[in-house]
C-alpha cells in the first residue's frame, strides 16, 4: 500500500489532454494531468495505468489540446 495521500479531487480530469506512454509496460493512452514534470509537451506525470494495475510514470509523446482550451477558454 502506498504511503501518498488520496489524489486531490479532479486528478486526471484537468489539465492539457496528452498522448503519453507508461513507463512500466510502454502502454499509449491519452490523459489529462496539470502535473507535468518539465515542458508541458514532451515531460512526464505520475498517473494510474490500468494495464500495470498502478500509479507509475507517463512521459508525454504529444500535447493534444492546451490546457486553456479545454477549460473553454478561447
């Protein structure tokens, strides 16, 4: 069991949608993180892989929509 705190509310539901690959099993999927470690289109995030059954890193392959689009900022 992970000693982290609970993910804050929205966790994976704000943020620039990304394309990015796990780092554990190499998975793609797209995701949305405020998080980013580094530059928004090429750093990476700690985000759960469905595949690995956990939290493990994401490096982001792509920035698909900016963050203030998908506030519906225009």
């Amino acid at each position: 069991m992970s000693s982290k705190p609970p993910s804050a509310p929205g966790v994976g539901h704000t943020g620039p949608l990304v394309s990015a690959r796990c780092t554990g099993c190499g998975k793609c999927s797209k995701k949305r993180t405020a998080e980013i470690v580094g530059d928004e289109s090429s750093g990476s995030f700690e985000h759960v892989c469905h595949s690995c059954r956990c939290v493990t890193w994401w490096n982001v392959l792509d920035l698909l929509e900016a963050a203030e689009r998908s506030r519906g900022k225009r």
